[in-house]
C-alpha cells in the first residue's frame, strides 16, 4: 500500500517537474539573464529605460497598444498654478490627462442671477503665455428655470492668465530653488568677477 502511495506520489512530482521545465522554456516563462553593465542603478535612468522599452502600469482588460504619456500634475507649475489660483470657486472637471479644468457655475452673494464658469485648457506643459486657453461663460437667469448662457470676453480672461502664469514662475523659481538647496549647488550671479574688479 505505501508502495502504491509512494509511486503515485513520484509520478506526480515528476510530472510536475517535466511540465515546469516544458513552460520554463516557452517564450513569456523563459528565464532571461539580466547583465549587471545593461541595469542602470540611477532610479532616473530605470525610468528613462523603462519608458523607452515601453514599460509600465496598465489595467487588465485595456489595450497596450494605445498607451499615453502622463505626467504626474503636481510636476507642471502651469496645473498648480491654476488650482492655486481658482480655489476660490469648487472645481467640477477637472483632468490631467485632457488637460482641462472647468469650475462650477460661481457667483457672488450680491447677484444670484448671474453667475461664470471658468474653463482652462492646457495647450503645452511649457510656462508660455500662449500655452493656456481661458474661457469664461456667464449664465443670467430671469428666473429659476430660463437660464440664458454665452461666452464672454472680458479682461478677466486676461487677469487670470496673468495670475497663472505669474503664480506658475513663482512656483517654478521655488521648485528650482528647493531643488538647488537639497544638491547644496550655489549660484554665481553673472557678471561676479566684474563686481569684484570694479570695489
């Protein structure tokens, strides 16, 4: 009887074992050698390899060949800048990935009958003045139910791409500074040698 037991129990094991080896070598089990001079040890440089090879983060069930490139927002200075600056008005769209932002309809406690939304869209991650698109709709109502809404174009589509881009340099000259206070680099002001010769 153990003699039975112990012969199933082998022909299990071995077949086990031939199956492993069998998958082991197909192509997606192949145990592939990694080279220690091809593995970068910098993290930045493992994720510059990684994006080149196409690596990444993918939800089962989507299809990898239509793969995006996103950025993390609190990585652009123009996406904070423009939270930063509409956080006055709650905010009811708002995606990295489209590069949008669009408000909830605000208006002032004086005048309930008129009210804007506010719509930014991104068109470069870059801090440029053509880089952004301000919209801004006005909705007037007469009475609950007859809302008339248009788009306007008012100077305060340019006060707020001011703001933003003023909040988005100062945002970026502090992220650069920050960053040069960790590395402990010091900046030369241009034109140092010249200050010295003329005292």
């Amino acid at each position: 009887m153990k003699y039975l037991k112990l012969k199933s129990f082998g022909l299990s094991f071995i077949s086990i074992l031939t199956i492993s080896l069998f998958l082991n070598s197909c192509g997606p089990l192949k145990f592939e050698r990694a080279d220690v001079k091809d593995s970068p040890i910098n993290e930045a440089d493992k994720r510059k390899r990684n994006i080149e090879q196409g690596r990444g983060f993918t939800l089962p069930g989507t299809n990898n060949n239509n793969r995006g490139n996103f950025s993390f927002g609190n990585s652009n200075e123009l996406w904070r800048a423009t939270l930063d600056i509409l956080e006055f008005t709650p905010l009811s769209n708002v995606d990295y990935g489209g590069g949008i932002i669009i408000t909830d309809w605000y208006s002032t406690n004086n005048n309930s009958d008129q009210s804007i939304k506010i719509s930014v869209q991104f068109l470069t991650d870059e801090l440029r003045a053509d880089g952004l698109l301000i919209k801004i709709y006005q909705k007037n109502c007469t009475t609950e139910s007859n809302c008339a809404v248009k788009l306007i174009e008012s100077d305060l589509n340019q006060e707020i791409k001011l703001a933003i881009l003023k909040k988005a340099a100062q945002i970026k000259k502090g992220d650069l500074k920050k960053r040069n206070d960790e590395r402990g680099e010091i900046i030369i002001p241009k034109n140092a040698k010249d200050r010295k010769k003329k005292k």
